[in-house]
C-alpha cells in the first residue's frame, strides 16, 4: 500500500464522513439517553425496552435499506452529471418510499402480536408493548426522512441532515426527561414517555428537512426539474432491483442481532438488561462505521460514475482502513473501562457485573464489524447487491446463530455464548465482503485497460 496515494482520500473521505457520523452519534446518543433514563426506572423496564427494540428494527433497518438502493443511482448519475435523471429517480423514490413506509408499518403492527409467544416475562411483556405500539407511528416519518437523507448523500451533501438530526435529538432527550420522569408539568409516563418522545422528534426531522427541500436551491433545482409522470416504471423497477436486496440484507444482519437478544432474554431479566447495555455502547462505535461507510458509496458511487475505476478502488480501500482503524479503538477503550461504563445505565450489581463482562466481547468484534459495513458500503455504491445479500445470509443465518446458540445453551456459556456466535458471523462477513470488492475493482480496471489497449 503506497500511503502516499491514500492520504488525500483518507482526507476527502473524513471530511465527507464527518458529517453522517456526527448524525449517527446524535441518533444513538438518544437511544443511550432512552437506555439510561428507563434504566433507572427498573431492570424489567430496561430488558422491555431492548425487548420491543429488538423487534422494531426488524421493520426499521427493511425501511432503511430500502432508501439505501436509491444512493448508488443517485451518486452514478450525479456523477455523470445526468441532473434530469437525478431529478427523476428523487420523484419515484418519494412515491416508492411513502408506499413502503405504510406497508411497514401494517407488516410491524401485525408482528406485534406474536410478541406473547416469544418467552419473555410478563413484566417485560407489559411494559414492552406499551413501548412498541407508541413507536409504531414514527417508522413513517422516519422512513421518509431517511429517504431524503440518501438522496442527499448520494449528490454529495451530508451536512443538513447532522444539523436537523442533531437539533431532534436535543428535543428527544429534553423530551424524555420530562415525559419518562414527569417535569415540566407532564404525568411521568415510564416507557411511553421514551416512546412519545421518539416519536414527535422523527417528526419534526421529517417537517425540517422537507422545508430544506422546498427553500434550499441545491435541492430546490431537481425538484424544479420534475416532469410527468409521476412515476417511471422502468426507473422504479431499476431502483427496485437495488432496494429490494438492501432491504433483506439489512434485515438478515439485524435479525441475527434480534433473534440474539431473544435468546439472552430466554436466560432472564439480568442477562438482557446486561445485553442491552453492552449493545447500546456497540451501536455508538457503531456510528462511526456507519459515517465512513456512507461516504464510501459517496465517493466511490461518484468515481465509479465518472469512470475513474483506479480511484473508485483506492476510495473504497481508504474507507475499509479508516473505519477498522477508528472501531478499534473504540474496542480498547470498552475494554479500559468496561467495569465502569454499566454504572451509567443501571444500579444492579449483577447488571452491572455481566455487563462488563460482554463489552469485552463487543470489543472484540468491532474491527470485524467495522470491515463488514465498509466493505459492504463499497459494494452498495457499485449496486451489487444480489451475491452479498446470499454471503450474509450464510455469515449471519448459518453461522451466527447457531454457533449463538450451541455455546449458549449446549455449552452453558449463557449470553457470553451468545456474543461469540455474532462475533463469528461477522468475521464470516467481513471477509466475504472485502474478497468481493476486491476482486470486482480489480475486474473493472482490468477491463477499462484492456479497452484502452493498455
């Protein structure tokens, strides 16, 4: 590796990254505040909210996965400076992501009632429920939000919606503060309270960035480009064929990850309040993979579409080390203080002990994670989805999980166990996903020399 060609795409990609990694901080800053408010409410109601959590996703990652296959057309097209064509995959993907969002949240609702045969306690049943139907009626304006946010990506601008994220997340936790406690002269409403208080802030993100598009002239122009009809079959079959795969892949991943913390809830309330904890600290190193994973499809989607394959593959390898590099030393730091980081969250010992004892293991994965989502992000820009889609349902389905549960329960490792099945699912992951950029890249310069005669 010649550093000296890397370093200005390491620059161009923070710089691009820094952004949506500040956005994805301030969206798992709430979730840690959601965790630490409820926490001190009780360990039933801290394992309830994980519990309903680890269900809602299921709807929610499909839904963002499903904006997600609108990126890679958009940054092509951008790239080639096809503005019209930019402007008319922003058209289909409102009416196609609307649509989407509606039928998610009857598919979520109907899911909700398999809830009393999943094997949890009654306490987190009933507290559970109250926090699941509430946040139901947020996975509308959060779609619709996360749909523009790619298509702003995908032409290059990430800033406005850190701002907008960032200015809903501060009235998320003022929110909670006054809804889950009860201040400002509001009852104190326990788990709805948090839930309430998601909810009004997903919409007023939706209410913001909508004006954004209406005032501002970077996004203002395509909309002014708009031309009937509404919908164009074939582009909507075109961003279908991205979208759809996206949509499953995300949810095969996170599936893993839910059907996880189901099984930690099988050993009890102790264990999963414990999960929670060491989960919720994952999902904030988590957010710098994210950042740097979308400013990989950014610039390598804009490379890839300007023709430059060498600095499309150059793009998507400084990505994969930026993020390995920064995850890890997020793994050393859970490592450092993890008898110190379940004191924030909860006041029970055992909580606390168990807890400190999984951050270990989510320390350890975070490099394979952070592999995973880079490599995985570079190949979304190129809108191959089809084979990695079927790598992870091999890594996470075939391997996650049963290995979760084999040292679990057949070797009564408890949620230790647990953790080192998603540890192998993602390392599974990671290296499918990086062999595959690799080699598509290098195919694509071949070629693009043998064309040129070189």
């Amino acid at each position: 590796m010649n550093l000296r060609e890397y370093l200005p795409f390491y620059k161009r990609n923070i710089a691009m990254a820094l952004p949506v990694m500040l956005t994805q901080a301030g969206q798992v800053t709430v979730q840690l505040a959601d965790n630490i408010m409820v926490g001190h409410l009780g360990t039933a109601q801290l394992a309830s909210v994980s519990f309903a959590n680890s269900i809602f996703i299921l709807g929610m990652v499909f839904g963002i996965g499903f904006t997600q296959g609108l990126t890679p057309h958009i940054g092509q097209s951008f790239g080639r400076g096809e503005h019209q064509r930019v402007s008319s995959l922003l058209k289909n993907s409102l009416v196609l992501n609307s649509i989407t969002a509606l039928l998610l949240t009857g598919v979520m609702f109907l899911a909700g009632k398999l809830m009393n045969v999943m094997g949890q306690t009654d306490q987190v049943l009933f507290y559970g429920k109250e926090y699941y139907n509430i946040l139901l009626y947020s996975l509308l304006p959060f779609l619709l939000f996360f749909g523009l946010r790619q298509f702003s990506e995908g032409i290059g601008i990430t800033k406005y919606a850190m701002y907008i994220t960032l200015f809903a997340n501060f009235i998320n936790i003022v929110l909670n503060w006054a809804l889950i406690y009860g201040h400002f002269g509001f009852e104190a409403m326990g788990v709805r309270g948090a839930a309430t208080a998601t909810l009004i802030s997903r919409v007023i993100m939706l209410l913001l960035f909508a004006y954004l598009f209406i005032k501002l002239e970077c996004y203002k122009k395509y909309i002014t480009l708009f031309v009937a009809p509404l919908i164009n079959i074939n582009l909507m079959f075109k961003v279908l064929k991205t979208s759809i795969p996206l949509s499953f892949q995300n949810v095969v991943e996170i599936t893993a990850f839910s059907l996880s913390a189901i099984m930690v809830g099988w050993l009890g309330e102790v264990p999963l309040a414990s999960h929670q904890v060491a989960m919720s600290m994952s999902s904030f190193s988590f957010m710098i993979a994210l950042g740097i994973g979308a400013a990989a499809t950014i610039r390598v989607s804009h490379q890839y579409g300007y023709g430059d394959y060498k600095s499309m593959r150059i793009a998507g390898f400084a990505s994969i080390h930026l993020s390995v590099a920064l995850m890890a030393l997020c793994g050393v730091a859970y490592i450092i203080f993890r008898n110190y980081i379940p004191i924030i969250y909860t006041q029970d010992p055992m909580v606390r002990e168990m807890a400190a004892t999984l951050l270990i293991m989510a320390a350890l994965f975070q490099v394979f994670d952070a592999a995973q989502l880079a490599s995985l992000a570079c190949l979304r820009a190129l809108a191959d989805v089809k084979i990695p889609l079927l790598q992870s349902l091999f890594s996470y389905y075939f391997v996650s999980l049963p290995m979760g549960y084999l040292f679990s329960f057949t070797l009564n490792m408890g949620a230790v166990g647990v953790w080192i099945g998603l540890l192998s699912g993602l390392a599974f992951a990671s290296v499918l996903f990086l062999y595959r950029f690799n080699s598509l890249s290098k195919k694509l310069i071949l070629q693009q020399n043998e064309s040129k005669g070189i």
